[in-house]
C-alpha cells in the first residue's frame, strides 16, 4: 500500500490573505526594521516641529 500523501502549506497564503494594510503592519512591526521605522518617525517628528510655529522658539531674540 503507497503512503499517503501530506499536503504542507506554505506561509505564503497568510500574506494573501492579510491585504495591504496587514501586510504593512505585520512589517512595520518586525524587529528587524525597528531601526528604520523609528528613524522615519522622528525625522518625521522633527520636519513637523520645524514646520510649526514652535520652532519660533529656536530663534534667539534681537
């Protein structure tokens, strides 16, 4: 009598069905881009900052 056969299902079917935001939440939310996304929020952070008028604060009076 042959064995029976296993059918393995591979990860890939979990992306599929996650969309684009699932997709991008589970990356965002990887250790190993950790680096990236704080570096992006605060440099995102900081152009707000300077963007608003509290950064007027910096300029020193005359």
């Amino acid at each position: 009598m042959p064995p029976k056969r296993v059918v393995v299902q591979s990860g890939r079917r979990e992306q599929e069905d996650a969309g684009l935001f699932g997709t991008a939440y589970k990356e965002i939310t990887k250790p190993e881009n950790a680096t990236i996304v704080r570096s992006v929020v605060i440099f995102s952070a900081a152009v707000a900052f300077f963007h608003s008028s509290l950064s007027e604060f910096l300029i020193p009076p005359l």
